[in-house]
C-alpha cells in the first residue's frame, strides 16, 4: 500500500526549493566556527540564516567552502555593490 503525502511535508519541500540556498562545506573539524556560529561537516542552509558580513566571512575562510545557488550569488553581488554577472 502506498503512503499518502503529507501537505505539510510537500509544503516545506516546496518552500526550500524556492529559499535560495548556502552549503558550507568545513574542512577544519565539527564545530568550527566563523561568523558567530559552529559549523558541521557540511551543511545546506537557506540564505536568509545570515547576514551579507556573515557570507563574506564564509567565503574568506580557507578551512570553509560556500557554495550558493546562482540566486543567493546574485543577491549577495549585488549586497557588494558589484554588477551581477549575465
């Protein structure tokens, strides 16, 4: 028999695929922190979570690697004042 989808579930599926999203990949050990949090082996975060300055930090971090879809990197160029690339 299968199982009927929760609304709520499919609901929360729905809205993280719109959220533009981070991942953070820390290389350093668990619980490495930058930008006023701990960061896991790798995580996928919605953007929203942080602050511009916090990204920034991220990305100037060699033990992270952030990887933003093209929407949050779009956002964020334009939060640096830089011309979105086409």
């Amino acid at each position: 028999m299968s199982e009927t989808p929760n609304p709520a579930d499919q609901a929360e599926e729905t809205k993280a695929e719109t959220v533009p999203q981070i991942r953070i990949i820390n290389r350093a050990h668990e619980g490495f922190r930058r930008g006023g949090i701990g960061h896991p082996a790798d995580k996928t975060y919605p953007v929203t979570e942080f602050t511009p300055e916090q990204v920034i930090a991220f990305q100037n971090e060699p033990m992270l690697t952030v990887i933003l879809d093209p929407v949050a990197a779009e956002a964020l160029e334009t939060v640096k004042g830089r011309k979105p690339k086409k």
